[in-house]
C-alpha cells in the first residue's frame, strides 16, 4: 500500500479505493470557512477518509460512511495513521442515521454520468447513475431529515448533473448556494452550502 500526504493529512491509498483528487480539495478549501469546533459531523462517501479527518481534528465527534467494506476499513486506517478518533459506518448515503444526529454534513459524491460496474467496487466512487445523480438526489432528499435545525450540509456537484437543477431541489427544503467552483479540462465542479434553517 502507498502513502501519500493530502494538506497536512497522511493518507494510505489502494487502488480499489478513490484517491483524492480536484473535486476533494474543493470541499477540503469550502471547510476552511466553516465554524466545526463542538459540532457533530458525518462525512459521507468517504473513501480514503481525508474529509472525515479533516472533520475530525476540530469536531467534537465524526462519523465518516461508504456504501464499499474497501473504503471503511481504509478511512479507519487513515484515521488511526493521523491521531484521530472516526466512527465508520458502512453503509447507503444517509439511510443508517436517525432524524437530526449531525450538525455538519458533508459529500463528495460520484457524479459522472454513466453506471458503476458492479464487478468493480471503485466506479462506484465516479459513477454517479442517470445524470451523474442518483446518489446526489437521495442525499439532497433526506439531508434536512439528519441534520439538526441550524445545521449545514457541503456537498460537490458538477455543471455534468445540470447544476440549476440541482440548486433549485436542494433550496427546496433548505437555503443552498454555491460556496467553491473550479474549471477542470471538461466540467466544473462547484461546493454548495446548504443549510437547515426553520421554516
């Protein structure tokens, strides 16, 4: 296995597990603006765990999932290799959580538009379904459900998924906006804010 170091955070990798790449270090530069000391955070899709450790150096307790055994075992690796307490769950985006357990919430989801192969545990990392996503929009449709009220979501979407679209189903049920954008060669990526505000 081979080691890397991703801002400050040293790192295991393995090829069958997602190696953080643009869209990661987006949502890395998007926490720097975030208050996370005393709060309950949850990385979701965690892959390496780099966010969730991120997470876990200021928040009071962090919970990192993924839907693959590969990636759980790898972030609790990573976490143990960088002086970190994580709890790791394996399991579908945000299904395993009760109603109001976090304060932040962040995912880096796939969100390429094709199909995993399922004989191939890390498409699942950038295959994000029928327009790069399926995982998104189950994420979007449960985040108010297990954030607390006052709470806040990052999430990374790509102008692939058509990002109007995607703003205006999460400022359905929250106040979303873009926080972080970057040109890559064929797409932008952006990180959005959402955050759990009464209504």
């Amino acid at each position: 296995m081979v080691e890397r170091e991703v801002r400050g955070i040293r790192l295991k990798v393995r090829d069958d597990v997602y190696d953080p790449a643009e869209d990661t270090l987006l949502l890395l530069d998007a926490l720097e603006d975030q208050e996370l000391r005393g709060k309950r955070c949850l990385d979701v899709g965690t892959g390496s765990g780099v966010i969730a450790i991120r997470l876990a150096k200021e928040c009071e307790f962090t919970v990192a999932v993924d839907l693959l055994e590969a990636p759980a075992l790898l972030a609790k690796e990573n976490s143990k290799i960088n002086g970190v307490y994580l709890e790791v769950v394996q399991g579908d985006v945000l299904t395993a959580f009760r109603e109001g357990s976090f304060d932040v919430v962040t995912f880096n989801p796939p969100y390429l538009p094709e199909d995993p192969d399922p004989s191939s545990g890390i498409t699942y990392s950038w295959a994000g379904g029928f327009m790069g996503r399926e995982p998104l929009d189950r994420f979007l449709a449960d985040l108010p459900r297990v954030l607390k009220v006052g709470g806040l979501g990052l999430f990374l979407f790509s102008d692939l998924n058509d990002s109007e679209w995607v703003l205006r189903t999460c400022n359905k049920k929250m106040v979303c906006e873009v926080v972080r954008r970057r040109k890559l060669s064929f797409h932008e990526i952006y990180v959005a804010r959402a955050q759990n505000l009464p209504r």
